[in-house]
C-alpha cells in the first residue's frame, strides 16, 4: 500500500456525506482531488440529505454498541472544526437531547433509563444524565412540563443542519481545486492506481450504490417528516420513549422541524405509507400541540447502507482501493471518526483512532496494509 501525501492525486466515488467531506479534506492538504458522484450537488440520492444529523451519542447506546459512542463523542469536538473550514455557515449547537415519555410508557423509559445507566458506567467521561421532573422539563423547553411530568436530560448532545452542511461542501469543492463530476457514476474497476494517468488513490463512498462490489450491505429504509412549525418552540433534540417507535424531533433553523422514528428492513424507496405518516405527525402532537398547525414541507425515504452487524467498516480491497461504508442511521454521528481514522490508516499504514474506537478495517487477502 503506498501512503497518501500532499501531491496524491485521488477519486472519490460517491458525493454524500463520507466523500464531500472527504474530498474537502483532502483537498485542503493538497491532493489532487477528483469526485465522480450519480446525482447532483444537491444530494438528492444521498441518505445524508433526509436525515435528522443528531449527534447524540448516549441516546444513541440504547440502539447500538459502545464503538459507535466512542466516535459520537469525537463527533462533537470535530464537527465545529471541520463546519468552521466552510465558507458558509452551517448550524450547530450542543444543548443536549431531551428524553420524554407519556405515563402508559413509564416501564420503557425505565428500562431506558437503566440503559443509559449502563453505558455511562462503562464510558464515564460522558456527561452524566440528568432525570428531570415537571419544572425542570418546563426549564428546558417551556410549556412541555403541563403534558410531561418527568424526563431525561442527556447534556452535551448535539445537531447539525444536515442540508446546509452538504450545500456548504458543494460550495467549498470547487473553490479547493477539486474537479467534480455530478451525474457522472464511477465503479472501482474504472480505475487503475498507481498506473500512469491514473489516480494514486480510490476511496469508494458510494453507500448502497457500493452493493455490486460489497455484497453484505444492506438497505434499510427510514420516513422522515418535515414541517414548518412556528406555534412550536422546540430548542433541542427531543425524542419520545414508545413501546414500537422511538420518536425523534429535531428542531432546524427557520422554524423546521424533523420528525422521524420509522425503520423498515427494506431497500423499498417508495413513498412513505398512511399508516407511517399518521404516527409520526400523531406522536409528534402528543409531544407539542403547536403541530397540529404545522405546515407539512416534505416526506421523505430513503435507505440507509448497513452491514450485518450495523457497524460501520473500512476495507481494502485492492492496492490503494479502500471502500468505507456501513454508516447506517449513524451517518453525522460517525463520519468525522471515520475521516479520521481514514487519514490515519492511508498516510501512516495504520490508525490508532480505529483501534481505540474499535473500528473495523477489512482487508482481501491480495491486498495486505
């Protein structure tokens, strides 16, 4: 494997989330960059741009293993670095994630609660959880404390405007040097690295659209609603305990809100169904009644890329050919680990931040670090 320098010249395959981010990256340390990508600048094939970009790493441990905490923790140091390299601004704030529940579900909430409990025992440098009653709940976010006698409070947690943060990336490709070609899908096998008028790298950051080359990926489908709310004042990642659905609104600039909760283990893009729909916007009121005057922006699915374990992996799978997927519903939680740990391992050899993190890094038997 020859390692990645300044004077690289690299392709990157896929412009969601992993390659933007990638490609600017890059760029920004003077490699020459060239991004090949289906669709267009405004990712419209990409999960990344229907997602909520929650960076809650705790709530999160109640759906995934303490890997991906780790890296959700990394996340909330660098994604304020990373957003302040970008010529436009993109929203981000930290004040935390509030955990509600109706009393017919007080059981799940304790279930919950001992959860959370768990992983903060084994990973104490998260902040503590905070359980908070009728007025501490009214503190946080006036008036939910008349509908909700006691809650969760998970300090130090995140968001980020995901829409923003890929316009803002589109903007800044053109103006790093990189040559991107919108419209324009590319498969590994296009290219040769190391040959002469080749590229000396090729990262694969396609999602699904890896599935020829990645047979274990999966698609697993998500609904998300957004809708123009301004009766609604939200300030924080709010998320509602339910036996069937964890229900998540995450509140965006310009009175926006996103509310999601559905996963379906299907690579079915078709509209999202009635049944769906009404839960969601029903649980959404339950929480605020300033929905039921919202005005409906858009539903939307799409399939996020998973693995069989739900993890996220880097592999190589031929000299200087190295594929990085598996983001699953973790997309904004992960991806500055998974840049990180990317930089470590094609510049170095190997990346001490997939070690701590646990990160798995494949490799065919032809193709050794």
């Amino acid at each position: 494997m020859e390692a990645l320098t300044a004077s690289s010249s690299v392709a990157i395959l896929g412009a969601g989330l992993m390659g933007r981010l990638l490609a600017c990256t890059l760029a920004q340390k003077g490699c020459a960059v060239a991004l090949f990508d289906a669709g267009g600048p405004e990712a419209e094939g990409s999960a990344a741009r229907v997602a909520a970009a929650m960076l809650a790493p705790l709530a999160e441990s109640a759906v995934t293993e303490a890997s991906v905490v780790r890296m959700g923790q990394h996340a909330l140091t660098r994604w304020p670095q990373l957003i302040a390299t970008l010529a436009q601004p993109v929203f981000f704030q930290q004040a935390g994630t509030l955990i509600l529940w109706h009393r017919q579900d007080a059981p799940e909430a304790a279930r919950l609660g001992r959860q959370l409990q768990q992983t903060q025992a084994s990973l104490p440098d998260l902040p503590a959880m905070q359980r908070v009653d009728a007025q501490g709940i009214d503190a946080l976010e006036p008036g939910l404390g008349q509908r909700f006698g006691e809650g969760l409070h998970l300090p130090g947690e995140g968001q980020l405007d995901n829409r923003a943060l890929l316009a803002a990336m589109a903007d800044a490709l053109p103006r790093l040097g990189v040559r991107v070609h919108w419209h324009s899908p590319r498969a590994p096998e296009d290219f040769s690295p190391g040959h002469q008028a080749q590229p000396d790298w090729v990262f694969d950051c396609r999602g699904l659209g890896a599935r020829p080359a990645w047979p274990a990926l999966r698609g697993v489908r998500g609904e998300v609603i957004r809708v123009h709310a301004p009766e609604v004042r939200l300030t924080r990642p709010t998320r509602l305990v339910h036996p069937r659905y964890p229900l998540y609104i995450a509140p965006k600039p310009g009175d926006i809100y996103v509310i999601g909760a559905t996963e379906i283990e299907s690579d079915d893009l078709s509209p999202a169904s009635v049944r769906s729909t009404l839960e969601l916007l029903s649980a959404a009121y339950s929480v605020h009644s300033g929905f039921a005057e919202a005005r409906i922006v858009e539903i939307a699915t799409q399939c996020r890329p998973a693995l069989p374990d739900n993890l996220p992996a880097l592999r190589l799978t031929a000299p200087n050919v190295l594929q990085i997927n598996g983001l699953y519903r973790h997309g904004f939680l992960i991806a500055p680990a998974l840049l990180d740990a990317t930089l470590e391992l094609v510049e170095g050899g190997r990346s001490p931040l997939a070690e701590r993190f646990g990160l798995r890094i494949e490799t065919t038997t032809e193709t050794p670090l």
